[in-house]
C-alpha cells in the first residue's frame, strides 16, 4: 500500500476581529475561496470550501450556521443543503461533500492550512 503525503502551509487569512461572531467570512489563497467560520459560544474556528457542490455557487461563507447533536453545520443560503464543517459531508442525503482546512489562532491572526500547489 502506497502512502501519499502532502505537503501544506499556514497562511495568515484575517485577523480575528475580522470574523463576524458566530458567523462566516470568504477569504481568498491564491486562486481558491475558502469559507472561514467562528462558533463563538464555543471558541471554535473551521474552515471549508467557499463552492457549494450542490450547484456550484461561492456562497457558502454567508450560509446559516447551527447544529445537530453534537455536529456544527452549514446551509448554503441559496439552496439550503447542509454541510458538517467539521468533516464536510453532506447531511441533506446528497452524495457531495465540502473540503475542510484545520483552522489555528496565534496572537490574534487566524491561519488556515492549505496544501501546496506542486
């Protein structure tokens, strides 16, 4: 069994008062759009993909956060399909699924991994 590795990096994507408290932003790496999230009740950061994969709408970022149990989420404000932003499946039955990126905070910057374009 062959094992892939990927290399990535930390960028710095906005600086913490930058988010909306218990909402989303749209940053920009390169040419991708990610949606950065921030659960404020629990002091908690992710990240996803910006694209719904539904229809393919950078929209996400602006999506109505909530949870089930204990699974944080995100519905895309145009077609209401919802996303677990921790694991990026979907919960509305569909096969799609959202890419997720580990979320840090250090000094008040928020940094996003991504993996590198080789």
């Amino acid at each position: 069994m062959e094992t892939i590795v990927t290399e990535t990096t930390w960028f710095a994507a906005c600086r913490v008062e930058d988010v909306v408290e218990n909402g989303g932003v749209c940053v920009k790496y390169e040419n991708q759009q990610i949606a950065l999230f921030y659960f404020t009740r629990r002091n908690e950061w992710y990240a996803t993909q910006n694209e719904c994969p539904h229809r393919k709408q950078m929209a996400l970022s602006r999506g109505l956060l909530g949870s089930t149990d204990d699974d944080l989420k995100v519905a895309c404000p145009f077609h209401k399909k919802t996303f677990s932003i921790r694991t990026g499946e979907c919960l509305s039955g569909d096969e799609c699924s959202l890419e997720t990126f580990p979320v840090k905070v250090e000094n008040g910057i928020v940094y996003i991994q991504v993996p590198l374009n080789n």
